[in-house]
C-alpha cells in the first residue's frame, strides 16, 4: 500500500502543521547546534540515559543534561523512570512528522545516493502471536531523473511473505521527491514464539542499477500470545535461574548450565507433561526427567514428568553450546505440554548471552625467500578459533635500523569469520640494492607482521616474523 508522495525541498515548511507538543521538521532545523546533535541521534533510539546521549554526542555529561532540559521545557524531550533509572525519550509531534524528520537526516547520513530508505521499524521487531504489525519503507529519489522502485519482501523469506498481505509493492518518483510504502502483516495465533528473519529488498533496475539493489535484513521476534484469561485448574510453570532480555545468564561455549522447571499440576486429574525447546538446535539443550518417588505425590517416568492431582515436580533442562556457538544473545522458548489437554501449552523463555572467545592464529609462509632483483613473496595466514567475527588490518614493519624495504599487502584489510580463514599476499622489496653485499651468503633483512582490529577486539601478542635474504 503506498502512500502520497511529498515533495523534498519543501520539508519541514508546511504552516499547516499541528502546533501541539512534539518535535516537527520546522522545529529541528531552528534548533541550536547542540539541541540539534542530540535530537538528530535520539530520533535512532525508543529511549537513552544520559550516559549514552553523552558518550555518542561528544558532549560531557554536564552539558548534555543542561541541553537535555532545555529540549524538554520545549516539549521536545520526556523524561521517564524505568526500574529506578532515569532515561529520556524523544517526543515527536506526529506520525508524517516523524516520517519528514526521518528523511532530514537520512538525507545527510546517505550523501551522493540516489536513493535513501528508511525501513520503520528497522532491524529487529517484537509482536505476539495472533497480532499484526505494519513495516513502513519511505523512499527518497536524490537523483537527476524519474524512477521505477520496486519495494518488496524477498522471496527467500516465504513465511513472512505468507503473512503479508501484499509482499510487492511498485512507486514511481520524480527527482526530489519521497514516498512511503506500508506493508501490512497477520501474525497467525498459532505461529510458534521464536525469531524469524527477512529480507527488504529495495531495486530501480531501469533507473538506478548501477545503485540497486539495496537489501535490509529484518528479524521478527515472535512472543507467545497473551490468554485473556487464566483458570484455576491450568498448570504452571517456574523457571530458575530467572532470565529477562536485560539481565541474560552468560555462558561459555562448551559450558554446561542446568536450569530447572517446577511444574504445579492444578487440575484434579493425574496428568503428564513434556518440556521442549524450539527455538535452539537439539544438540544445544537436554531435558532430564525425575526417576522415582523424590516429592510428596509424585510419580515419573523417564521420558514424562507424572503428577499427581495438586503436586509439584521438577523437570531440568540443561544448555550446552557447542565450542563454536557464535558469541550474541540467544532466546529459548520453552513448551511445556500436557498429556490431558494437547491443546493448552504453557510457554516461557530463557534469555542466554554466549560470552566472546577471541582466539585468532596468525602464520607467516615464505614463498620467496631469496632474491637478486625481485621482491620476496610471503603469505599471511589468519585463522579465527574464537566465535566472533574479526574485521583486522594487516601491515608489516621492519626489524632493522635501515629501512631497506617497501612492504605491500594485498589485501591489507579482511573480514574473517568464526572458524574460518583469510590469506594476505606480502611482497616485501628492496628498495636500497647497493647495499646488497658483494660477497657471501646476503644480507638478511629482519620484519614483523602487525594486526589492527577495527573492532578494538583482543589480539595475540607474539605475532609472526620473516626475513628476507
């Protein structure tokens, strides 16, 4: 569904905006330099202390409170108490108004283009079961000519263009003009909780193809659907140690945590229950069942947990990453279903945070060793053992007082990603052949391999070094 196209060079100029409480384009642009920055980074962000607006505005912290205040005597920003912190909010004045400002800025983070997107929401977002939920994709054509965009959901992504009402979409712009295109999704009631992942994929293959296509990867975070109402009769469970998207329990990879489920059988009838986990590879987590009369009333068996009317039993699951699990947070949705009434399914999560290994092997082979006139050829080896992805740099140094070479890299710059490898041509080249003695075996010239990581991530300290004859 698209919706009316607005004109650029106009933003931020209609008299006929509400005046009432909230930031407008207008008001942005007459902004103070300082009110200014901090407005254009928190229109990013749902909420921030005044740590982060510190540390992101190069402003310190007594600064950036005083302009914070003076944006909400304005109505520009809300001050709000989340679990005794103080954080802050913007406070935009409308729908269409916080679609002009987005635009602003996108327009000065994305110079040169000739198309800027503003997918909202962006990257990650949280529904339940049986709910729907709107992406708006606003469009902006900065070049010299008119242009057919195609705006749709890859069709890589098969469930979630299901779910979408209309996945394709086509505008057409003229220069200096925007759009907005506005998917409609329906969440099924039944869709299991877990993240599922997308693509938007924004294309002018007539106009713009050199551009085009431009794709965002989205992920849909799917919550369990709220029961309007509880009986008494229904079971319950408790997990233990409890986890929340703020405070994940930390885990190695290769580490073994044991989390335990207490189930409280409500009902009147003897009933059975089985636990799972769908959202994580089975070779991540295990369930144990209790053997044995180990609680008043109890009754089980090795693969069901038996209870009595009224009793409680304990069901542990335990979570075992793999060494090579990809350090970032996981969710794990737990089910827990009874054999009474298949259809009634009590659901959970178990938030895990997989700690960074940095372990990364660097080699340095000597393909060419010995030279008259030519360079020396050597080759960098980069292994990345750890679960992170390592974005490094890699030069070479000389040993020797003299500086008798020129080093080339190529390339000088690698992405390495976990459990993989990336190899770096050196050519090393004398640069000084008079000083090559006449007699002998040759002068050896001493170097080192030296690593930056974009990323500040830990590095080896003993790196590898060749020499040169």
């Amino acid at each position: 569904m698209a919706r009316k196209q607005s004109d650029l060079g106009s933003l931020g100029t209609d008299s006929s905006t509400e005046q009432g409480g909230g930031l407008r384009p207008s008001d942005l642009i007459d902004l103070p330099e300082s009110q200014q920055k901090i407005a254009q980074w928190m229109l990013n962000q749902p909420e921030c202390t005044l740590t982060e607006v510190a540390a992101n505005t190069d402003m310190d912290e007594g600064d950036a409170l005083i302009t914070l205040y003076e944006l909400m005597e304005q109505g520009f920003v809300q001050e709000i108490e989340v679990e005794g912190e103080t954080r802050y909010r913007l406070r935009l004045a409308s729908r269409e108004g916080s679609k002009q400002i987005s635009q602003t800025i996108q327009q000065i983070l994305a110079p040169g283009k000739p198309l800027a997107v503003i997918p909202n929401p962006s990257g990650t977002h949280t529904v339940m079961a049986g709910s729907s939920f709107e992406l708006c994709v606003t469009v902006s054509n900065k070049g010299n000519q008119s242009a057919l965009i195609d705006i749709y959901i890859d069709e890589v992504s098969q469930l979630l263009r299901q779910w979408c009402e209309s996945p394709y979409e086509r505008i057409a712009l003229s220069p200096n003009s925007t759009s907005e295109v506005v998917f409609q999704f329906q969440v099924p009631p039944q869709t299991v909780p877990g993240n599922y992942t997308y693509l938007l994929v924004v294309d002018a293959p007539q106009h713009y193809p050199e551009d085009t296509p431009i794709r965002y990867s989205q992920r849909l975070q799917v919550l369990p659907a709220i029961e309007d109402a509880v009986r008494v009769s229904d079971a319950t469970l408790t997990v233990s140690p409890a986890s929340s998207s703020r405070n994940a329990i930390a885990i190695q990879p290769g580490q073994l945590l044991q989390v335990s489920v207490l189930v409280d059988n409500r009902s009147n009838r003897v009933d059975r229950f089985w636990l799972s986990c769908s959202d994580l590879e089975e070779g991540w987590w295990g369930v144990r069942y209790p053997e044995g009369l180990q609680l008043p009333g109890l009754v089980t068996t090795a693969d069901g947990l038996d209870l009595n009317p009224g009793a409680k039993g304990e069901i542990l699951l335990f979570f075992n990453p793999p060494l090579n699990a990809v350090a970032g947070n996981y969710i794990a949705t737990l089910r827990l279903q009874s054999a009474n009434n298949p259809d009634f399914v009590l659901l959970d999560a178990v938030y895990l945070q997989i700690l960074p290994v940095y372990l990364l092997n660097v080699e340095l082979r000597t393909l060419l060793g010995r030279v008259r006139r030519l360079a020396g050829v050597f080759e960098v080896r980069l292994t990345n053992d750890g679960n992170t992805a390592r974005e490094l740099v890699v030069y070479a140094t000389s040993l020797d007082e003299d500086e008798l070479c020129t080093y080339t890299l190529e390339p000088n710059q690698v992405r390495v990603l976990p459990g993989s490898d990336a190899n770096v041509g050196l050519q090393v080249k004398p640069t000084k052949w008079w000083c090559r003695p006449l007699y002998g075996g040759g002068r050896p010239i001493n170097f080192a391999v030296g690593l930056e990581d974009r990323q500040q991530m830990p590095l080896p300290k003993d790196l590898p070094q060749g020499t040169l004859v």
